[in-house]
C-alpha cells in the first residue's frame, strides 16, 4: 500500500510560493525578505518530509516480491537476509517519517528548535497548538510498538523471526548460498521449504507495511490541515510587512480554505 506523499494544498501552496526563490542568486539576498525566508525553510522541510514519504513507499516494494525467484548458490542476498534488509529500511524510514513531521511543524511554527532539539514536548513547550501536538502524540502512539523494535535493532541488535522455523530457515539459506538444499523436517515437524518461510516473513511484513500506512495516511492529513491556517497566517503577515515584506497586501494569493 502506497500512501501520496504532496497532494495536500499545504504543500501545493508552499512549492507555488516558492518560485520566488528564483528572483534571488543567494540565499543571503533572499533573506532580506521575512515572507521570502518563511517560504524558503519551510519549503525546505517540506521537500525532506515528501522524499521520505516517498522512500517509505518505495522500502514497501521489497515486501512484494516472489520468494521462488532466488536461484539456488547464485544469489547477492539470500531470502533470509532479504527479510531483514526489508524489515531495517521499513522501520527506520517509518520512524524517521514522524521525525521529519517534528521539522516541517517546527518551521511552520517558527518554533526555532535545532533538529537535534526537535522533539515532540520541545515543541508542545515552544507553544505548538493543543489540537497539533494531540495529533503529533497520536502519531507517535500509532507506531510505538515498531518504533521500539527499531530501537533494538538499531542499539542491541534484536531481530524479529520471520518464519515458523526460523532456525532451520537461516541453515536452509546458508546451505543455498553453498549451491545445495537442506532437505528432511524442521523442528515442528513440516517438510523444510525456504520459500514458504520466506512467504511466513513476507506476510507478517506485508500487515505491518499497510497498517502502518493507512494510520500515517489519515495521520498526515490531519497535521497537513492544522499546519495549514498557521502557515497562512504567518505568511500573509510577513509579505505585508511593508518595511520586511517582498511585495503588498494586494499581491497575496488568495486560496479556498475550509477552516477559514
């Protein structure tokens, strides 16, 4: 399951602003101009976030693919390894999904954190609006249980089984990566088949890609919407800054909002 990564107006609105960035050759000619800054690091934030929405996306791909397909001794990765590459690049980039929100939301908000500072109560602290942070913790909490495992792959190298044997599946694929088949029974019983440990690992991977987006999905949304009014607000105060501002009241665009 994939999720769209900029089909909010939020973001259509941001990289339309942008173009104002071309009527400068520096950053520090750009700067100048309060609304033209806002503009610029939020957009830049924005672009971080859509990339690792997209990568989250792409980390799914590996999940989807046919275990029958490994050649017995010619193999790069065998299905084992497959099964934890697939599962390090889907919790790392999940996790950092909500980390990149952190960022966008602290540009938007003109929070003024570091990134290393940017942590979820830092910005409730720095003044992030009750209904934002309720989502951002509602964020967090959807994906607490994969966010710890991340951790302990990451710190004590913990790693999830994948497979109904997982010991006879790692032998299995040892003896494949030598060109040969580990034949007979697992310890439960069943005829050994790396293939359908492989499915077993694939499976479970599969429920827990396409959980996790349909609640990032509705998740993002949410922030997108409350992260709107406040990026609208700022900005217009900022371009009509008439000592600050790159132009006038009258040449801010004017946009249908909802909650207006």
């Amino acid at each position: 399951m994939d999720i769209p990564s900029d089909d909010h107006q939020l973001i259509g609105r941001i990289f339309d602003l942008g173009i104002v960035e071309l009527n400068f050759e520096t950053y520090e000619e750009l700067s100048q101009y309060i609304d033209c800054r806002y503009v610029f690091h939020c957009g830049l934030s924005m672009r971080t976030l859509i990339r690792r929405v997209d990568s989250l996306n792409q980390a799914g791909d590996l999940m989807w693919v046919d275990p029958s397909s490994w050649v017995n001794g010619q193999q790069m990765i065998d299905r084992y390894e497959w099964l934890n590459i697939a599962t390090d690049v889907f919790l790392t980039r999940l996790i950092s999904v909500f980390d990149c929100v952190l960022l966008f939301a602290n540009d938007v908000l003109e929070a003024g954190l570091e990134p290393r500072q940017c942590k979820l109560k830092n910005l409730k602290n720095r003044g992030a609006p009750i209904p934002l942070v309720e989502v951002l913790e509602g964020l967090q909490e959807d994906h607490e249980s994969l966010r710890r495992e991340r951790n302990a792959r990451i710190h004590e190298g913990l790693e999830r089984t994948h497979s109904s044997c997982d010991q006879t599946f790692r032998i299995a694929e040892i003896f494949e990566r030598s060109g040969r088949d580990l034949t007979g029974k697992d310890s439960l019983g069943g005829r050994i088949s790396p293939e359908r440990y492989m499915k077993e690992g694939l499976v479970q991977l599969q429920r827990d890609h396409n959980a996790s987006m349909r609640k990032l999905r509705k998740r993002l949304e949410q922030v997108y919407d409350l992260l709107w009014t406040d990026f609208e607000d700022r900005f217009r105060e900022k371009f009509r800054d008439p000592e600050n501002g790159f132009g006038d009241g009258s040449k801010v665009a004017k946009i249908d909002r909802p909650f207006a």
